[in-house]
C-alpha cells in the first residue's frame, strides 16, 4: 500500500502542476480570440472552410462531453450548418488542448499527433455523413435561453480565474485518474496485464470502443490510466479506444443530447462515437 500512496502522490502532483500552467497559459491565449469572428466563420457558405473553423473552435473550447451541449445548442440557434454543429459536437470532447498537451508530455509527442490528426478527420467524415444521410431531420425544435458567447481580453486576473475553475470541475476526475492508476501500478500484476490485454487480438479493440462509454472518464482521468495499462504491457490500440469513446460520449450527455434530438440521431451518435473509437484503436494497432 506503501507503493501505492507513493505513486498516487507522484501521479497526482505531476498532473495537476501540469494542468495549472498549461490551463493558465491558454487562458491568457484565448483573450485574443474573436470568438464572434469564428461564428460568423462557421455559418460560412464554404462548409470546408467552415468545418476546419469548427475543429479549431472545438480545440480552443476545453470542454467535457456534456459541457459541449449548451455551445451546440446555440449554434443550432444561430443557423450553423448542422454538419458543421456536428463536427464540433464529436470534436470538441476530445481535442481539449490542455489535456492534449499533458498527453504529449506523458504518453509522448508522436502518439499525440497521431492521435489529433485521426479525431479530426474522423470528425469531419462523420460530421457530413451524417447531413448527408439526412440525420438532420431528427434534430428537435429545443431552445436553451441564457446561453451567450462574450468577447474576452487578454486579462491575467481573468486567465487565473478561469484556470481555478476549471481546475476545480478537473480536480475530481485527476484525482480518480491517478488513483486507479496508482492502484494499477502497484497491485495489478503486470504479466497479468500482458497476457489478458498485451497481445495483438483485435477483438480488443471494439470491445475497448464500447467499454469506454458508460465508464464516463474524462480525458483527465484517462491519461494517467492509460500511460499505467501501457507501461504495464497492454496494447496500444486498445488504450487509444477506450480513451476516445470515454472522451467522446458519456451516459450523462446521452441523456442531455435526447432532450435535443429524436432517438434515431442518438443512436447514431453512440454509433458514431463508438465507430470513431475502433477506427482510431486500429490505426495505432497497424503502427
């Protein structure tokens, strides 16, 4: 139990020092963002042009799955394009660039990169596919009133704040995360991990993918998890999937989502999300 406490504390301490000056930092970024600016870039009548407006409005908005309904709604409101409103729904989740960066410091820069490149393609794809499919038939005529987008300035009073607040809506889901990692670490027996998780099955992958959701992990959590399972021989792919679907979707947002669309959109989300899992998982399983 020794091991264990020792390694929490490490975990723990590393994650939230990391996560203060990268969240501090950004928060001093985003005072120079036109937000207005980027709306009136995502109603735009080039959809291509739009939708990478839409991946970039998702990586500088650090929000969990649930947290993202209020900005969809409101972009419904305003007449976004739905693929559009969908690129960022899938996006935004799970392209938080401060979690991003911890990413790239704990499990590396190249599978970061990796892991960016494939979420936003895959975003984008099933962004328009499903417009195309005529998903948006089964959005609801649903109104959320109090919901306003204000132009910041570069404040660091302002960046603190908003670091604090964010580090108390995180510091739970940090906490959890170095927890059950420490406890992976110091208790679950590596060759146990190895054999059962390690090699190269690819029914892991989906089965991974459909695990992650109703597990409901934030990025946050999921980091330190997943740099334990890894360290302690598990496969890659995996450990990729599970963090996208447990980013991606949660049982919380499905149920905040069902207030905003018809069943058949829901459905097709989970689908969706679980789909963007598996893919990802099999892509760092082939590298």
């Amino acid at each position: 139990m020794v091991d264990v406490l020792k390694s929490f504390l490490f975990i723990a301490f590393e994650l939230l020092v990391l996560f203060f000056f990268i969240s501090f930092i950004i928060g001093l970024v985003q005072g120079y963002i036109p937000y207005e600016k980027i709306e009136s870039k995502l109603a735009g009548k080039n959809k291509l042009i739009a939708a990478f407006f839409a991946l970039f409005f998702a990586f500088i908005t650090p929000f969990c799955s649930c947290s993202t309904i209020p900005f969809v709604v409101n972009m419904l409101r305003n007449k976004i394009p739905f693929s559009i409103v969908m690129v960022f729904l899938f996006a935004s989740p799970v392209l938080d660039p401060t979690i991003l960066t911890i990413m790239g410091v704990v499990l590396g820069w190249k599978v970061t990169i990796i892991y960016i490149v494939i979420t936003a393609i895959l975003s984008l794809i099933i962004g328009f596919a499903l417009e195309a499919l005529g998903f948006e038939r089964f959005v609801k005529n649903v109104m959320i009133s109090g919901f306003e987008t204000k132009t910041k300035t570069f404040d660091i009073r302002f960046a603190l704040t908003e670091t604090m607040n964010l580090m108390k809506s995180v510091f739970p889901y940090l906490l959890i995360g170095a927890a059950i990692g420490a406890v992976i670490h110091g208790l679950v027996p590596t060759e146990w991990i190895a054999t059962w998780f390690g090699h190269d099955a690819w029914w892991l992958i989906p089965i991974a993918a459909i695990v992650g959701i109703p597990l409901y992990i934030r990025l946050s959590s999921m980091i330190p998890i997943s740099q334990v399972l890894i360290l302690k021989g598990m496969a890659l792919g995996p450990v990729m999937a599970m963090m996208i679907s447990s980013a991606g979707a949660s049982l919380p947002e499905v149920v905040l989502l069902k207030s905003i669309f018809k069943k058949e959109l829901v459905i097709a989300f989970v689908v969706s999300v679980i789909s963007m899992s598996t893919i990802s998982g099999f892509v760092f399983y082939l590298i």
